[in-house]
C-alpha cells in the first residue's frame, strides 16, 4: 500500500508525535519487544552484550525472535560478560551447536559471539571499542559505526554471517542503530549506559515500517529504505527532537502490535484529517482513541 502524503503542518506533527510518545514511550508498553531482556543486567558489560545479541536477532516474527533471544542469553546468564571472557572458541561453538533462527545459523551465532570476545578482551567493553571513533565534529555517529562494525569484522574468531550489515553496501544499518538506541537512550524504555555518546548523534533504526510513516511524514522522499534514507528521515526528526531525533522511534513501533494502536488511523492524522477528540486532553488517559479504528 502506498504512503499517503502528509498534509499536516509540522507543529501539527510534533503534536501528535508528543502525544504518541507520551502514551506508549512505557515500560508497560515494552513486550513484546527484545528491548526487555535489556532490563535483568545491572551491569554496563554485561548489559551491552545482551543488546548486541538482542539487535542482532532481531529480524523476523517477533514471537520467534523472543524465543531465539531467551534461548541465547540462558546460555549466558548469569553474566553474558563472563560467559564470554571465561568460554572458549570451541566450546561457543558447541553451546550453540544446532541453534537456528531462520537463517542464522548456530555456527553464525558462535561466530558473532566469538567476534564480541574478542574485541571486549582487546577494548575492555564493547563502548570501548566503539568510542575511539566518535567525534564531537560528526553530525552522527555513522562514522564511528563504521569503526565500530569494521572492529568487530576483523575481530580473531568472529564469522557473522548476516548476523553483521557492512556500513558500506548502504544498508540501513537498522539493527546496529536500534543497538545504539538500547545503549544511548535513558528513559522508562530504553535502558542506556553508554553516557559519553550524544543522543543527538544517533540514527533511527528504519525499516519498512517506519520507512512508510517517514514517507507520510515527508521526512524522506526515496523509495529505497537504505543508510541515505535513514540519515535523511533522523534529519527530519531533528527538527522536532534536536537533541533526541530517536526519541519517537519506540512510541511510532507500537503502531499495529498493541490494542488500540493502528497505523491507519495514525496516518489518516497525517493527512490533515481531524484529530479525534480526546487527544488534546490528559496523554495517558485519552491519547489512545487518537489510534483506535473506534475513534474513526
């Protein structure tokens, strides 16, 4: 279905963005989402490798992609961090022998986790590999995500399979950036941890989902939901969030996964249309009807 063009002015806009973010920007708002594994590791080290696995599997059936995390981190738990710094290579290889999510292989995934130990044994943590390149004169953390992704691909024993996306073939890098969302965010949703980068730096994670409200918005024009897109449509965020241009990014995925949230309604709002009465009042008592088909 192709995205209606948005017709709404831009403080329009931020209204109803203000409105939605307020309302499912929830911790009761969070499953199933694998945002919630995040929360059991009080530590920085630990927490940062749950995310990283997490991200990495998050593609797919959201109910296979819950089932695929837990599988994973019980291998780890207690602490992911030292499950990976006490583990060999051939014994990674051998907790995940057999392991599948659709097509991430166990020998991708002992891969992936034996690139993450070696580049915390090298760095001290993953935020310390990831640091060195973030610069206060970047707009984004795109070019220390490049350092970062070439890191852990050069990493000894590392083999990602798809479980990696390359900077450089223009993907939108959409599981890397909802990464550094997990990791750079600190509210009632995202956990955070990783103090020293801006979120002013970050990316929106863009899928097709959010690639077709970005469209309504006109934040973006291309067609193709790719690195440019994503880099064009946080641009447009900025101008509602300057210093938190993902801050919408979690409240705008719950669009068409809980009761009450329906995208259809939404960008019928985007349009021009009227916004349902109840939507100017008390946020978390009345926003909802703003999504509801009921209140068409």
């Amino acid at each position: 279905m192709q995205a209606p063009e948005a017709e709404t002015s831009p403080r329009a806009v931020r209204k109803i963005l203000e409105v939605l973010y307020r309302t499912y920007n929830r911790r009761e708002y969070v499953h199933p989402d694998p945002v919630e594994f995040l929360y059991a590791y009080d530590g920085l080290r630990d927490r940062e490798i749950a995310a990283f696995v997490a991200s990495a599997l998050a593609y797919g059936r959201v109910a296979q992609v819950l089932k695929s995390v837990s599988f994973v981190l019980e291998r780890m738990n207690p602490s992911p961090y030292i499950f990976l710094a006490r583990t060999p290579h051939d014994r990674i290889h051998d907790a995940f022998r057999g392991f599948r999510h659709r097509f991430t292989t166990g020998g991708d995934l002992a891969g992936m986790l034996c690139g993450l130990k070696s580049v915390v044994r090298r760095h001290g943590s993953l935020g310390g590999c990831f640091l060195p390149g973030l610069s206060d004169d970047h707009e984004t953390v795109l070019p220390a995500l490049r350092d970062f992704a070439a890191a852990l691909a050069r990493a000894p024993g590392c083999g990602y399979g798809s479980l990696l996306s390359s900077p450089e073939k223009g993907s939108a890098l959409k599981r890397l950036n909802l990464f550094l969302r997990w990791m750079v965010r600190r509210d009632e949703v995202d956990p955070g941890g990783w103090d020293a980068v801006p979120r002013a730096k970050l990316i929106v994670p863009l899928d097709t989902h959010m690639h077709r409200i970005s469209l309504a918005l006109r934040l973006t024009e291309r067609r193709q939901a790719d690195i440019r897109a994503a880099l064009e449509v946080t641009a447009g965020f900025r101008r509602f969030s300057p210093e938190d241009p993902v801050k919408y990014d979690f409240a705008l995925t719950r669009l068409g996964i809980h009761p009450g949230a329906d995208p259809e309604t939404f960008l019928s709002c985007l349009k021009g249309k009227k916004i349902p009465r109840g939507a100017k009042n008390t946020p978390t008592t009345h926003s909802p009807r703003l999504l509801s088909r009921r209140a068409r």
